[in-house]
C-alpha cells in the first residue's frame, strides 16, 4: 500500500511492514523501468549492510531505499550518500538528538564520555555508463523505535536517546531535505558545506581502511565528490576516496 506523504518532492512512496531488504526491492523496481521511487520498511529480514556485513533491521525502524536516475556520471555518485548522511543527522537535529556525521556516510551520536555510537548507516548502489547513472539506489537504514539492546553493541536508537518518534514525519523530513540538496539545480558545495556542518570526522584523528592501505593523520577536510582530505603526521595531504574510517581517542 502507498503512503501519501504530500512532498514537493516527486517521490512515490512504497510500504512493506516485511521485506528481505528495501535496497533488494528497490534494484527490482529499477530493472523495471520505475524512477523516483522510495521503498520503506518496518522491518527487514536479510537487510545488508556495506562491505557485504548483515544489517540489523528489527521492526520499529526506518529503512528506505530511495531509487534515482539523476543525468549524473557515476563519479558524482557519492555525493547522494553525503547529502543523505546530511539529511538523516538534520531530522535527527528536529527531534533533539546531537547527530554527527562519521566519512563517509554514517551517522553517530556521542555520549557523555565521548563514545559514539551508530544510528544509521547508508548503503548506495548504482549501475551505470561511463557518463551517465543508468540507475542509483540510496538506502539509509535509520535505528528509530528499537530497544538499544535489540542492535548491535556499538549502535543507537532514537528511541534509546529522545524516546519513539513520528517515524512518518521523520521520514518525511529527510526526504525533503534530500531533495532540496540534491534538486537539479542545487549547487555540489552545497552538499559539501552542508556535510562539514554536521560532521564529526573534521578536526578528529583518524585511521582509514582503504583498499591501497592504511592512511592514519588527521582528517581536514572533505572534497569532491565526497573524498576526505587526512593530513599525515609527516605533514602529507592524502586524499582517500573510500574505505573504512575510524575516530581515533585524542
Ligand atoms: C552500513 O552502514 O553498512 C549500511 C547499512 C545500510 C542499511 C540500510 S536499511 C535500508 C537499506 N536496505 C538494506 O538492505 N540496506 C539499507
């Protein structure tokens, strides 16, 4: 059954109290031809995580995968995860819970003592040409009404740090905040200044996992499309597109 959620943005909303996993549904739709989709889920049964890792996704949470075809090159891909990294921590902000973003893509909440703890991860997919994203699926997976001690040990709820939310009218805040940062004529800084506002990686030492090796110094900036600047302690700027990140204790 469809959800009306009434957005300027042009998203079609499709619910599933159950489901293996909205990312799988979604890849479905785009095989067959849809655009503009959002898949949501109450619960998922074989939720996938990055690097091929299980997601937790008991009943309670919000886990939605958004299918785009934007008239992008597949370079620019990361630039989706960031802004729905943005627009995750921004509605997590509307219900009083601190959120931060950790490179490239998850979403924390620190403790008192500074232990941070994840509230959701992204999981993006595409296919594509050299040129042109044939299709981009972005798949927030946010921990919203679930007891903490139904998640992993290093994860958080909204429930665990505010108490239950409208999960409606969160969902519905970030799609609209996705939308307003990835709208045709939104401008790719702003999608970049909008992820430095919220992250918690800037500033932080850090250890990052990348396929060409280990890179440990401390993370300055973010770049385009969405690749974190780490200057090394022999004052080296390295530039690393992807892998694992770690905060490291100062
Ligand atoms: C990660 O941090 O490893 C990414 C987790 C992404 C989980 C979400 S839940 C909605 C969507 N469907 C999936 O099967 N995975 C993503």
């Amino acid at each position: 059954a469809a959800i009306e959620f009434g957005l300027d943005a042009p998203y079609d909303v499709e619910y599933h109290e159950r489901i293996p996993s909205t990312n799988d549904r979604a890849r479905e739709l785009a095989a067959d031809g849809t655009e503009n989709d959002v898949v949501v889920a109450d619960e998922q049964t074989g939720g996938r995580g990055r690097l091929a890792r299980e997601w937790t996704a008991p009943s309670g949470g919000i886990w939605v995968s958004l299918l785009l075809r934007p008239s992008r090159p597949p370079a620019d891909v990361p630039l989706y995860t960031l802004a729905a990294a943005v627009a995750v921590a921004r509605a997590s902000r509307d219900v009083g819970v601190d959120a931060r973003i950790k490179w490239p893509n998850d979403v924390l909440v620190a403790d008192e003592a500074g232990e941070e703890r994840k509230l959701c991860g992204i999981l993006t997919e595409m296919e594509g040409e050299a040129d042109r994203v044939s299709w981009l699926v972005v798949g927030p997976g946010i921990n919203a009404n679930i007891d903490a001690d139904a998640l992993p040990p290093d994860a958080t709820s909204l429930r665990a740090e505010v108490g239950d939310v409208d999960r409606r009218a969160f969902l519905q805040g970030v799609l609209e905040a996705f939308h307003r940062l990835t709208r045709r004529d939104a401008e790719v800084g702003e999608i970049l200044d909008a992820w430095r506002e919220h992250a918690a990686t800037l500033g932080r030492r850090v250890r990052v996992d990348t396929p060409g090796g280990v890179v440990e110094g401390e993370a300055v900036d973010v770049r385009f499309p969405g690749s974190l600047v780490v200057r090394t302690d022999g004052d080296d700027e390295r530039v690393v597109h992807a892998g694992d990140c770690e905060h490291l204790r100062p």
